[in-house]
C-alpha cells in the first residue's frame, strides 16, 4: 500500500491485511555523542512517522537503536585454517 523512506536509516512499509492494516517502521540510530543533532533529528522522523499510524493498524517497530559507525570495539574469535 505504501513505502516511505524518510532517510538511509529510517522507512516504512504499510500493507494491507485481511482484518487490518499492517505497519513496519525500520530503524538504525546512532549512539555516537558527537551526533546530538542528527539524533534528534532521527528521533522526530521517527515520532512523525510513528504518530501518523491509525489507531486500527498493527505497528512493528524493529532495527538497531544502538547501531554503531565503524568496527571500532569489534571482538572477534577465530583460529586461522591450518594454524597449529
């Protein structure tokens, strides 16, 4: 029925169901401090797209809200092949 992207890391998708109208909201902030505006900015997409669903539609919020720019803090635990 309907598919906005409000930014890369913001959209939803609206669909009709047999009942009742189905909404998912897909999202991936930022946790960054350096960032402050472009959160807030994030934050109000999101309360816009989230207080224009009906009150009859089944909403799902789902993603990352502590999503993170960069593989700075990444642990990983491998053994390289044919390492003795």
């Amino acid at each position: 029925m309907n598919f906005e992207v409000m930014d890369e890391r913001l959209f939803s998708l609206r669909m009709r169901g047999k009942f009742n109208n189905f909404i998912i909201i897909s999202v991936h902030t930022l946790i960054e401090e350096k960032y402050e505006l472009i959160k807030e900015s994030f934050y109000d997409k999101f309360i816009q797209i989230y207080q224009r669903i009906p009150a009859h539609d089944t909403n799902t919020v789902v993603g990352d809200f502590n999503a993170r720019i960069g593989r700075e803090g990444l642990k990983t635990n491998y053994r390289e092949i044919g390492a003795a």
